[in-house]
C-alpha cells in the first residue's frame, strides 16, 4: 500500500514538475516576442 502512494507521489511531483518547465518556457517565449513585436496580451 504505501508503495503505491510512494509512487502515486512520485508522479504528481514530476507531473508538477513538467508543467513549471513548461509554463516556464511558455513565459520566456512570450517575453522573448513581446521583445520583438511588442506587447501581447494573454
């Protein structure tokens, strides 16, 4: 039982981890095009 938790855990830890890289990246990218074009609204 407490192995299945453990790995339960341990998906939602790199599933949180996935979306902050991704929102991450999503965030430069936008700054990056708001320096070439302006401000985007989102």
């Amino acid at each position: 039982m407490i192995a299945i938790i453990k790995h339960v855990v341990e998906q939602i830890v790199d599933a949180a981890k996935f979306a902050a890289a991704v929102w991450h990246d999503a965030r430069s990218l936008q700054a990056e095009a708001e320096r070439k074009y302006g401000h985007i609204d989102f």
